[in-house]
C-alpha cells in the first residue's frame, strides 16, 4: 500500500482515546522503553501480524499434510486464547470514547486539554468495534480551542513511532471501512 494512501485516506470513527503529554525531558528515555520493551497491546498485535505473515505457509501444509496442518492450527489456537487471557487488561474507555477523524498516519479530535505545537504525546487507541488497542508516540501538529466550545480544543496528531504490526491494524481498520461501505 502506497505512503500516500496512509497517510491521506481517512475516516470519521469512534474510538477511544487516551492521551499523555511526556516531558520533552523525558521523551527519549520513554521512546527508548517504547521500542525496547514492547507494550502488552503491542507485543499481542505484534503476535497475531506474525502469524498472518506465515498464513499462505500454513495452508500450504493443510495442503500437502492435514494432520500436521490441522495439529499446528490447533497449537495457533490455543496459544492465542493464552495470549488473550494473559494481557487481559481492564482499561477503561468508556469515558474516553471520541469522533475522531483517522489515518493511518495520524488522528484529529476534540479533547478537554490542549498540548503544545510539536511536543509528543503518548497515545493509547481503543479502535472500535475490534477493541483492539494500540499503543504510541505522536507529534502535535496543531491545537486550536474550539470556537464554539469554551475548554476544548481540536487536536492533530501525527503518529511518529508505531510499531508495524499496530500500524498494519490501523491500515485495516481504516481501510476495512471503505470495503464495508462506511468510509
């Protein structure tokens, strides 16, 4: 898929939004941890991308030897519903639910606080109706107070270090809209 087509193609979505400002003192030191020591979400969606990437090798097996493809889909399964028990995690969105417009690449939303032009924020993703979440860095591009709402502010974001496989579930999620006719 083409840069320009993540990063420009975008839908009106719902998802859940929590954001951290870091402290421009801090920043390196958080990234250096982000890429480092994976998040929960991203290590499972960094799990399930692998797998994906190894799908045509699966069915080549089912071909050739159905036991044996049977036995590893069986494995696959089960090693999912384990990795899907151990990072249960119990955050809650349900007060952080927002119209959001999406890429890709970025995101533009409503939020009660505002954040400097430029600094980085760290950005937790609930995408709906998936639940799947994903956990990155951002840039403020802009953050303009609405006019027509006092204490809220429009804000744009530029998503600068993801990681692949949580990049690759955005490029679906977003584009699975347009082949279910809701873009």
């Amino acid at each position: 898929m083409s840069r320009e087509r993540r990063r420009f193609y975008r839908i009106q979505d719902n998802v859940g939004v929590k954001l951290q400002t870091i402290d421009a003192g801090i920043v390196e030191q958080r990234l250096e941890s982000f890429w480092n020591d994976h998040h929960q979400f991203s290590l499972r969606n960094d799990f399930n991308f692998k797998i994906e990437q190894h799908q045509a090798d699966l069915n080549k097996i089912k071909n050739s030897m159905p036991e044996l493809g049977r036995y590893l889909s069986m494995l696959q399964e089960q090693i999912d519903q384990l990795t899907n028990k151990l990072l249960e995690v119990d955050d809650d969105f349900s007060d952080s639910e927002k119209q959001a417009n999406l890429s890709a690449q970025g995101i533009s939303f409503y939020s009660d606080t505002g954040a400097d032009k430029g600094s980085i924020v760290e950005l937790n993703l609930r995408l709906l109706p998936s639940l799947q979440q994903i956990v990155c860095f951002a840039r403020v591009i802009d953050c303009n107070e609405d006019q027509h709402d006092q204490g809220k502010y429009r804000l744009s974001l530029d998503f600068e270090h993801i990681h692949e496989a949580d990049q690759e579930i955005l490029v679906k999620h977003v584009h699975g809209d347009l082949y279910h006719g809701c873009a």
